[in-house]
C-alpha cells in the first residue's frame, strides 16, 4: 500500500488487548469480502506524514491485492 499523504503505509495485523499490532505483509480478505478499520482490527498505519491530518481530510491510497490487481481508493480521516 502507498498513500499520497504519507512516507511509508504500514500493514498492520490485528491486536490483542494492551498489545501494540504487529507488522504483517497481507491481510486476508476472502473474495467479494471486505474488511473494517475497527477496534483492534487489522488496519493501515500511515507513517512519517507529509502534513497534519484532521477529521474530514481525506487520503488517497493505491492498494495491491495479491494477483497485482492495484486499487485506488480514498479513506476518510475520522477523529479517533
């Protein structure tokens, strides 16, 4: 994953409670399925931003999927 609005997108696995998420190199997400950026949930961490996010912003991503399909998406900054 990449993002206009970082340096580095890091992917990172679902965590226990307390515990800091791991790294991971892929989500597994079953075909037609999707995922959720919840609570404790495997989840994108953008790192060394290239300005300030707030809620409402908006970050353009560009995903690859294991079969090199790239997917250009957009997530909204949502306030923690």
């Amino acid at each position: 994953a990449t993002a206009d609005a970082a340096g580095t997108v890091e992917l990172r696995g679902a965590a226990a409670a307390g515990a800091e998420p791991p790294v991971v190199t892929e989500f597994g997400v079953q075909a037609y399925g999707s995922t959720s950026a919840e609570t404790g949930a495997p989840h994108l961490r953008l790192v060394d931003l290239k300005k300030p996010l707030k809620a409402g912003d908006t970050v353009a991503l560009v995903l690859t999927i294991e079969s090199g399909v790239v997917m250009k998406v957009s997530a909204p900054v949502r306030a923690q």
